[in-house]
C-alpha cells in the first residue's frame, strides 16, 4: 500500500487514538416462526452504562466492549412463548446473553445518513459462545446520539438448543431466529 493510500485512509478515520462510546440504552428483538404462526420477543429498555471501545487501523477497526442482556427480560407477549424461550436458552442456569463487539470494517462516519457496515460480534447464548458476523446501520442523529442497529440471522441448533416446543410438540418453533440489537451511544470524551 503506497503512502497516498494510506492518508486517504486515515482520512476517514476521526482519530488513529482509541475511541470511546458509552451505551446510553437499547433494545434487543427476536423474530421467529412457528410452524402455526409468527412471534416476536423483546428485552426493552436496557439502560446499562456499558462501553465499546474502537482501535481504528488501515484496514479494519478493532472492537472491545459487551452488553449482557438479562434473558429474563424477554417479553413475547405471550406467557407461553414468553416461557418457552426463557426454557429454550435455560435462563435460570445462564441469566444473560452476551454480546461482544470484535471487529467493524471500517470506523463509521457518524452523520445523520444511515451506513451499513458489517462488522464482528462473540454471542453467548446459554453457556455458547459463536463468532458471527453482523450487518450494521449506523447514524449519529441531531442530539449527537448514535445509532447502532445491528441484525442478523442465527439458529438455536448452532448454539446447541432445542426449539421450544408446546401442546406435546404439536406446536413447533422453527430453528431460525432473526435477531435485531438496538443500542444508542454517545462518544466519550476524554
């Protein structure tokens, strides 16, 4: 990569110092289908002061920071379902799942136009933890607040779970879930 590359860059990138963003609340959404109709379940209202860290770099931006969501928390507006998923990710042995932020492909511009970026997360899941890769819309709104909207497709099999299941298995939960993270962020100052 020759110099005039490199500063093209590094052009785009605020700072080659670590940057800082502190959670200022989210929401995490699950969408799935059974094999009678559709349910959607919701942590709503996740207000931990949790932090992410990014060490921009020429050729991807390196993460640190999780958010480790109380999975008592989901509401499917459904006592059953509600139940059957708590079940399904067996909340009383493992009460949280993790998010970890490893990796974007580029440092976010940060400007009220949504970006899509993709980027790399850990998810722990009932005692599993999978790598997975995540497509990301990003946009710092006008109170300077950003936006991160991160969705992906995962299975409860790849964690080693059994879709929940009611009525003697006559009602089955498909083994895909759509999930989506909203968190919003203010960029630390130091």
């Amino acid at each position: 990569m020759d110099v005039r590359t490199l500063l093209f860059l590094f052009a785009f990138i605020p700072s080659l110092e670590k940057v800082r963003w502190v959670a200022k609340g989210g929401s995490l959404k699950v969408d799935g289908t059974t094999n009678v109709n559709k349910f959607s379940c919701q942590v709503r209202d996740y207000n931990h002061p949790d932090t992410l860290t990014f060490y921009p770099a020429p050729q991807s931006v390196q993460m640190s920071g999780s958010v480790k969501l109380p999975v008592m928390s989901f509401d499917c507006m459904n006592g059953a379902m509600t139940d059957g998923l708590r079940k399904a990710l067996n909340a009383k042995e493992f009460p949280r799942l993790s998010i970890t932020f490893l990796s974007l492909e580029k440092y976010p511009v940060l400007k009220s136009a949504e970006e899509s970026i993709r980027g790399t997360v850990n998810i722990e899941m009932a005692g599993v933890s999978k790598k997975v890769a995540v497509n990301y819309r990003i946009l710092m709104d006008d109170q300077q607040v950003i936006h991160l909207v991160g969705n992906q497709t995962i299975l409860f099999t790849s964690f080693g779970l059994i879709p929940p299941r009611k009525l003697g298995g006559m009602i089955r939960t498909d083994d895909q879930l759509q999930v989506e993270f909203h968190i919003s962020f203010k960029v630390l100052k130091d």
